[in-house]
C-alpha cells in the first residue's frame, strides 16, 4: 500500500464532450459535475456519497466510453494510465503486481465517477476482484487523499506457530484509534488471501533456507540490510511488512536457524 500523487485528467474537458456527444448526459451535466466536486473536496466515502441514480442506457454508455477510452472524447490518458504506472507494489492491498485500473467508488453504482482521473487508482488484479464484490458499503483507504494515515502506515507480518505449518497475518501498525480501525477493515475486506499466502510462503522458505545455512545472526543483519533496500521503493508492500515482522520474531529467527528445509 502506498500513497499516489492524483491520476490528472482532463475531467472539465471530458464533461464537456461527453455532454456535447450525448443529451442525456447533457442533461445531468451540472449534477455530475457537482457530484465530482464532492468527491475532491471530500469527504467521499460511501455512506456520504449518495449515487446520482443515473438513467441505466446512461450508465452503460458511460461505461463503454470508460473501456473504449476514445481520444475524441479526451479519454485516451486512461490507455496510458492502465500501463504506464511504474509501481512495485499494488497501493490499494500491498500486492506485487499491478496490472489494472481499477475505480475506487464502483463505476456500476457511481458512473458520475466513471471517467473521473481521481477515482482510478493502479491496482492489482487479486484485490480489484474483493473490492468489486464488497459493492459500496466499504471505504476504502484511498491513495490520492489520505496521505497522513499511509505515511504512518507500516504493514507488518506476524507469524503463528507451529512455524512447521506457519501462519502470516498483516496488522497495520502505526496508527490508532478511527484511522487504525479503518485501516484493518480495508486488509480484511480487500486483500486477496489466496495471493498473499503463497507470496508470505515464498519468502519464508527463502529465509528459512538462508538462516539455517548462515545462521541467525547475519540473517538478521541482512534483512536489516534488505528491508532498508526495499523501503526505498516502498514502504507498505507485503514484502517490506514480511521482512519487518520477521525482524521483530526472533523466535521465527531461532527456528529457521536450527530446523532443515523439508
């Protein structure tokens, strides 16, 4: 999870010639424009933001102008910003991979916000499938506008024994309080579990492979050494958070070292 400076679009121009192309949008022009004001200025949860209730024929032209992405409408940024993101790491869930666009607030529910440049966010392809099935009844942390609570942020891994048949579970430390709460319902309701248990028993293996051959000890000055390395790219991904938790374990460490690779 990382923070983002805004996907800038042309969003004014975008209203413009989608209302010049099409009556019915048109017609609520001043409503989505007034709506996407909102949004920016925030707050822009779900459970404030109420849904325009656009016209259905509407919703689903709007949605195929969002896919096609046509220049003529001023949409073809989007093209680029599916593929052009340069990231490490997913920033909604943490992820290793980032192969999508995806909407924050679900175009389905809030086209208004279809095309909107701050309501797509680079994401990966595991945590888009969970937050698409959650509907609208869950705010998301969002990249663009809550830079202070992802500053403080520091995903961490904690393993449970039996470390023969270990455990991961990320927690998100460094917050408390409303933003601490918020924060775990985001992991609980976007990160792809199935993705994150494979990727943690990689690592681990890779580690406990390395421990027992070096030893507890330059294990631990390495991950030192690694951790600081992969913070530079990112501070949140699940990476980062496996190597900060197994720095804190040393109990984990003390296993690794002493216990062959099966």
């Amino acid at each position: 999870m990382l923070k983002l400076k805004r996907l800038l679009g042309p969003n004014k121009q975008v209203r413009e010639k989608m209302a010049a192309l099409n009556p019915d949008f048109e017609a609520v022009k001043k409503e989505i424009r007034a709506a996407q004001v909102h949004y920016l200025k925030g707050p822009r949860g779900p459970n404030v933001l109420v849904p325009l209730g656009l016209d259905i024929n509407l919703t689903k032209w709007i949605e195929e102008r969002y896919k096609s992405a046509p220049k003529a409408l001023s949409l073809n940024w989007i093209k680029d910003a599916r593929k052009e993101h340069k990231l490490t790491a997913c920033p909604m869930c943490g992820g290793s991979s980032v192969s999508t666009l995806d909407h924050v607030l679900p175009k389905r529910e809030y086209p208004e916000f279809a095309v909107l440049s701050y309501n797509l966010v680079p994401s990966c392809d595991g945590c888009q499938r969970r937050r698409s099935s959650k509907g609208k009844s869950i705010e998301f942390v969002h990249p663009y506008f809550d830079h202070k609570m992802l500053d403080a942020l520091r995903l961490t891994v904690r393993f449970s024994p039996p470390f023969e048949a270990v455990l991961f579970n990320v927690v998100p430390e460094g917050l408390i309080g409303g933003e601490l709460i918020r924060m775990q319902t985001h992991l609980d309701e976007c990160l792809p579990g199935d993705l994150f248990k494979r990727e943690m028993n990689s690592h681990w293996r890779i580690w406990h492979m390395r421990c027992f051959r070096a030893g507890q000890h330059e294990t631990f000055l390495r991950l030192q050494e690694d951790l600081k390395d992969e913070e530079f790219l990112t501070m949140n991904s699940w990476k980062v958070a496996f190597m900060r938790g197994l720095l804190k374990d040393k109990s984990a460490l003390s296993w690794m070292e002493i216990n062959p690779i099966v």
